[in-house]
C-alpha cells in the first residue's frame, strides 16, 4: 500500500482514523498535517455526523468538518459487517495507529479491540479518546465537549464574578484532548521504536479538561481553597487584564516589578513602584483593589494604537483585544502563515488554519482538502489489492459506498452501521 506523497516529518506513517466529531478528527488531521497518511473511515450510511453542522458551511460543505478533516483520505466501512471488519483488519496489518472514539466496550464487541489487532499487528498503537476513559465508574456513559468542560470545574471558574459562569466559545475540551492524543500517539511510536511493540492510549475529555485547570487545581489541591472567579484578571498577576483606552481595549500584562516599573514610568505614575502597596507582586495582588481603577484612569486618556507602540518600545507586553476580523488583517500573523488555503472539489478555495508546530526542516502542510464522502474507497481498496470485481461486490452488498459529490448521502430511517 502506497501513502501519499508528502515530505513531512511524519512521512511513512499511516494513520487509520475510526473516530468522528472533533477530538479524535483534531488528531489525526494533524498527524495528516505533519506528513502521515491518514484514512478515515466512515460508515456507508453513517457518515461523520460534522459533516451536517451547518451553518456556517462553504457551498454546504460544513466549516465544522473541514476544520478538523483536512490532510486525510475518506473511504466508507460498514463495521457490522464481517467483510466490512476485514478490510479493517487489513489496514491495520499496514497502518502504525488506529483512533477510535467508540463508547467503551464497542471495539471488544466488533473483535477490533486492542487485544485483536494487537495480534494482527504487534507494532500497532491503538489510540481511543471517550469522555470518561476507559476505566472508571462513568466509562460507559457518552460524552461531549460541554459535558467535560461544565464537570471539570472550568466552567466554574470562567467567566466575570457575580455573572453567569460560561463555557469557552471553542470546543476547548475536544482540542485539548485531541492535542494530548497526538502527544500520547507519538510518545507511544516513539517507545516502540525502542521495545518494537506498540500499546494502548486512553485519552478522555474529562482528564484533559481536569488537567487544564493547572494552577487553579493545584491551589485547590494544596491550600483546601476553591479560587475565585476573576473573570478577565489574573489569580496571581496584577495588572494582568484589559484597560480602557479612548477607543479599543488593550491587555496589559505585567509578570514582573521590573515591567511594572515601565509601565508605571511610561504612564507617569513612578511613585506607586515605590509604594508598599504596589512594589511587589505578593503586595499587587493583595491590593488589586485599589491598583487596578489608577491605571484604568491614567490608561483611559490614550488611544489603543499609541498605548501599544509606547508599552512595546518600553518592553511591557500587551496587546489589542481584536475581533477575529482585525486578528487576521494584523500583518504579523499573516507573515507567520497562519492561514493555509486549499482547493475544494466542490466548495473550491478553502481558507484553513496552519497547524502552529513551526518544524522548520520539514514543515506542516495541508497535504488533502477536507475529502468528500467516501471519496478515495476505490483507491484505498486498490492499494490494498481488492480487484474491481471484489470492491463491485462489496457497493452492491452496501459494505462500502460510492463516492459522492454531495456532503453526505440521505441516512435512511434505521442502520446497521455502528
């Protein structure tokens, strides 16, 4: 079986991805973006429900999937299916990781659990991303992205005091998650290249989630205190939040007193470095109170431009608070290359967001356009040595679908598919 050309870092690695929504997807279309050759797998009459989250969508092509579903090859498996079941076996005899995000205890079922394809191929990793994991009481429930991010605490914690607590208006349980597979994957690659045996990774929302609350939970851990909301403050940093300037909010973050002491100078405030209050950052925390609304006074008779200019040449970071619009009009992302954009079949040109991991020998690429429903089954099927007469066979018996122009074919009323 031939992978797709590339000159990734990650080039002859091959990726088989059962796993739909974000988290898992997120993985693998990065490991696709570094240079592996992902497959993803959909089943004939179950496609990856992203595929229909639309609006927002390019030509009904859905933003949601393309986000996540960049630099991979679509094929169609119907998995309660034992033909449908051997061709996944086949892969996985050619494939170095597998991500699935079945509910726990469906891959043992189908004969697809660690423990098989183990057996098929030793070198194998197997990566499974849950809700819950796969041990504990709650590893059977189903899990979202909201789910996680309320049962963690995170939301609790996030937002401004004494109003509603609110999510992240991302799926930030699902990237972060999606981010500690990709780690895990590659850790474990790396330990077989030692040992020569692949493993297991079990990855959940809730654990990434538990483990984003990093300070936060560490205080609870060790003082018994639940911290307090602070909204756009800092727990531990003062000034560290958004100011009012006569025309746009700018953050000013300040982590040292030798960068309060320039700010304090530029803003023509010098004798609060020397006030007890203020000189310290034990003090600045303990009398945020009253520091804070004196630097909103003195800030609020600048403009957001000269501010910058002024806290940047003096080597205090900040920052406008941008609209996504300003965010990508600002010049040095778009000298970064933040922004990748890719031909469609059907929705053309497509705008992506650059995978950020900076490898400058063998730099990330979006190597396939979000695929089209069950777009490359024939030519996985060939690589994998099913004749034209087998792979006819297997889209009559519905095992495998065509390819399709459209986002997605119509679901009928019931289905096999797992």
């Amino acid at each position: 079986m031939t992978a797709a050309p590339t000159a990734g870092a990650l080039n002859g690695l091959r990726v088989l991805d059962l796993s739909r929504v974000v988290a898992g997807p997120l993985c693998a279309s990065l490991l696709g973006d570094l240079g592996a050759d992902v497959i993803k797998v959909e089943g004939p009459r179950n496609p990856d429900e992203s595929r229909s989250w639309f609006p927002p969508d390019v030509e009904q092509i859905s933003v949601y999937f393309a986000t996540v579903n960049r630099s991979k090859r679509a094929i169609t498996v119907d998995l309660a299916s034992e033909a449908g079941r051997d061709i996944i076996r086949n892969l996985v005899r050619v494939s170095d990781v597998v991500i699935e995000n079945f509910t726990t205890g469906t891959l043992a079922r189908m004969g697809l659990d660690y423990e098989s394809l183990s057996q098929i191929n030793p070198r194998i990793v197997l990566c499974s991303i849950t809700g819950f994991g796969q041990s504990g009481p709650y590893r059977h429930l189903p899990g979202y992205d909201f789910v996680a991010q309320a049962m963690s605490g995170f939301v609790s914690q996030n937002g401004a005091p004494g109003e509603e607590a609110t999510k992240a208006p991302i799926a930030l349980a699902d990237m972060l998650t999606g981010l500690h597979a990709m780690i895990s994957v590659l850790a474990a690659l790396q330990s077989r290249a030692v040992t020569g045996v692949g493993q297991h990774c079990d990855l959940s929302l809730l654990d990434s989630m538990t483990f984003s609350l990093l300070n936060l939970g560490t205080t609870f851990l060790n003082t018994g205190a639940t911290p307090p909301r602070y909204g756009n403050q800092h727990q531990t940093l003062v000034p560290y939040q958004p100011f009012s300037t006569a025309d746009q909010d700018v953050v000013i973050a300040v982590g040292n007193n030798a960068q309060f002491g320039q700010l304090c100078t530029l803003l023509g405030i010098p004798e609060l470095t020397t006030d007890p209050r203020y000189a310290e950052v034990t003090a600045r925390i303990l009398n945020r109170d009253s520091l804070v609304p004196i630097v909103q006074r003195v800030v609020l008779g600048w403009n957001a431009a000269d501010l910058i200019r002024e806290l940047r040449a003096h080597r205090v970071p900040c920052g406008p608070v941008n609209t996504v619009a300003q965010l990508f009009d600002d010049p040095h992302v778009r000298a970064r290359g933040a922004v990748q954009t890719v031909a469609h079949p059907t929705a053309g040109a497509l705008h992506l967001l650059a995978a950020p991991f900076g490898l400058l020998g063998t730099p990330t690429e979006v190597s396939h356009a979000p695929p089209l429903f069950s777009e490359h089954t024939d030519e996985v099927l060939t690589e994998l040595g099913y004749s034209a007469e087998r792979r006819a066979v297997l889209r009559e018996q519905g095992v495998v679908a065509p390819p399709t122009p459209a986002r997605f074919p119509a679901p009928p009323s019931s289905s096999t598919d797992v």
